[in-house]
C-alpha cells in the first residue's frame, strides 16, 4: 500500500525545527524529502532483480546540509545555473544580482531557494499516488530580483514507481524563474557512474565559456564527446569536453517542438 509518513529531521540554528518526510509504495520505491531545500535526501528503487538501492547523493542528517553541500537534491530558483556577471536586463531595466560563483549568479544566489526552510504539508492520498507540498516564498529584491513571487512545488510517488515534480509559481512583477530539482544520480547505487550508459534525444547543445556561460550560440553535438544520440558509457568521452574540469556541464537542446513560455 502506498504511505506517507514524517518526523523532524533536525533544526535550524535559530532552534526552527525541520521536517522530513518518507514516501512509500507497494513496490518497494521510497522518496525522502525534506522541508529544507525541499532537498530529496534518499530515492530507493529496486533494480531489476528486485535489489534495494539509494539512486541519488545526500546526507542522513540536517548538520551535514547545513554545513554546505554541491545543491545535493535540492530545488535550485529563483534562477537554476548560471547569470553572467551577476546581471540581466528585463523590460529596459538592469538588474544586479548577487554574485556567488566568481564574476557570476549561480543558482539564485547567496540564499537561493536550497538554503530556505519550506512550508510544507502531506496531500490527501489517492489509490495509487501519495503526495507531499512544499512552498516558500521569496520576497521582492531578494538576491536582486524583482518582485514577490511564491513557488510551490509537489513531489508525487505513484505506484508505478514514478517520482512526479510539479512546479507552479506566482509573482506580482515580471521577473526570471528557472527552477530544476538538482539531484545527483548514481543508478547502481555506489561507485562511480563511468560505465553509466547514457541516450539524449539531442542534436544540439549550447557552447559555454571557461565561466560556463553560454555564448548564446546552439552546436551540433556530432563529432564531439557531447554526443550521446547513440547510447554510449559517460566515461567514454568526458576527458574530451573542453571543460577546464573534465566531465559534462551543458545544456542539451532537446528535439522536440514543446510549448514555449
């Protein structure tokens, strides 16, 4: 049967507590969310032969986030990646934002939304899925954006071993959002992911610079180790991306004609 349950996870210097919660199904699948960073601590899913395995990188206890940590699960906003030189240009107006990763805005700042402690609060169950919501809001000028704006943000575990992300968020003021769940996976549960075999319905990528700000031009990936149109191992070819740290940290064009905002 599906089940949801939570406990405290720890508190916060101020002495605020925080939540975690346990995502179940039937299947044996379990998510572990907590109400910092809206941050997916644990997702277990059993492989082929029916193995448990921890498929995403984190930590057992709050201490260990809060002591720093590469955005382990977290939702990354207003803004997820990089702002080059911190700034941006809406409607004739310049922004300054705050800058955290060199010249640059990475990942909505200084306290970006995975430092913040979510509201949150379980969703009625339904027969095959259970839910929890997570919100938190961000008020205007906060690391240089403009307007108010709350994100709410609910994981869903279904009984066909899905883990659902639904974001939607409100503003009183036209301002950029870019959110992404930054989750590091390593499907065999341990080790390294090298021999990880990876497909990308993408002809095309964007070119970044040694700061890994996209220069605004769109590639194709054939003939370089960015191409994975053809399953390939990850290790095959990270040595060959260009980056001053060998590995991949792009952004793919995927082929299809989707909605555009």
């Amino acid at each position: 049967m599906m089940s949801l349950d939570e406990k405290i996870f720890g508190q916060m210097p101020d002495g605020t507590p925080v939540k975690i919660y346990t995502l179940k199904n039937p299947h044996g699948m379990i998510a572990r969310i907590t109400e910092f960073g809206a941050i997916i601590t644990e997702l277990h899913v059993p492989d082929r032969d029916g193995k448990d395995g921890n498929v995403v990188l984190g930590f057992d206890d709050l201490d260990r986030y809060l002591r720093g940590h590469p955005f382990f699960g977290a939702i990354a906003g207003r803004v997820a990646n990089r702002i080059g030189n911190g700034k941006f240009v809406l409607d004739g107006q310049e922004y300054a934002l705050a800058k955290n990763n060199g010249p640059n805005h990475l990942h909505g700042g200084l306290k970006g939304f995975d430092k913040k402690v979510w509201k949150s609060k379980p969703l009625p169950a339904g027969g095959h899925s259970v839910a929890v919501e997570m919100s938190c809001f961000s008020p205007d000028g906060e690391e240089g954006y403009p307007g108010n704006l709350t994100l709410t943000v609910v994981y869903t575990l279904t009984d066909r071993n899905e883990l659902r992300i639904d974001y939607k968020a409100t503003t009183d003021k036209a301002t950029p959002v870019n959110f992404t769940n930054h989750s590091y996976f390593n499907l065999a549960g341990s080790g390294d992911i090298l021999a990880h075999e990876l497909w990308l319905n993408a002809d095309s990528y964007t070119p970044v610079d040694d700061g890994l700000i996209p220069s605004g031009e769109i590639k194709s990936v054939k003939g370089t180790a960015l191409d994975f149109t053809k399953q390939t191992a990850m290790g095959a070819r990270y040595k060959e991306t260009g980056l001053k740290t060998p590995g991949y940290d792009h952004n793919f064009v995927l082929n299809h004609s989707g909605k555009r905002l």
